[in-house]
C-alpha cells in the first residue's frame, strides 16, 4: 500500500508536468491554434488531480485526506492513526 502522501506528490507532480508541456506547447507553436501537446498535457493533470482524489486516503480509515500543501500529514485527521 502506497504512502498518501507519496501519492499526493505524484499528484502534484503530474500538474507541474502539465505546465511544463503547455508551456512548452505555447512557446514552439503559439496560441493561435491549440495543439495536440496542450491537449496531452490537460489530460495529464486531470490524470493528477483524479489520482490525488482516489489515492490520497488514509491507509486505515480509507477517509480523503487534503490535497492542499506539500507538506507531509504524520497523522489521520479522521481517525488519528500514524500515516
Ligand atoms: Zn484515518
């Protein structure tokens, strides 16, 4: 079972990814016309937000914890165990 907060990393980075391509996307061929890397990228950090909503749960009590920050949770809000 994977750390929720490992997962929620890999949330994060998926978003950053995303920027990254659009950006990239906007610089090589301009905002005239939206290309196929722009649309690869949304879909990658809708994947991100998707996976940070199904995967960053507590392993004990399965409740959502928050996507907010990057700071670490040491413990559950919701039941109080060690994450
Ligand atoms: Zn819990």
């Amino acid at each position: 079972m994977r750390n929720p907060n490992h997962n929620r990393i890999i949330s994060y980075i998926a978003i950053v990814f995303e920027i990254f391509i659009a950006g990239i996307s906007i610089v090589l061929f301009g905002t005239e016309r939206l290309n196929i890397m722009f649309y690869l990228g949304t879909t990658i950090a809708f994947s991100g937000i998707v996976y940070g909503i199904f995967k960053v749960r507590c392993p004990y009590c399965k409740k959502r914890l928050h996507l907010k920050g990057i700071v670490h949770d040491k413990y559950c809000q919701y039941c109080g165990k060690e994450i």
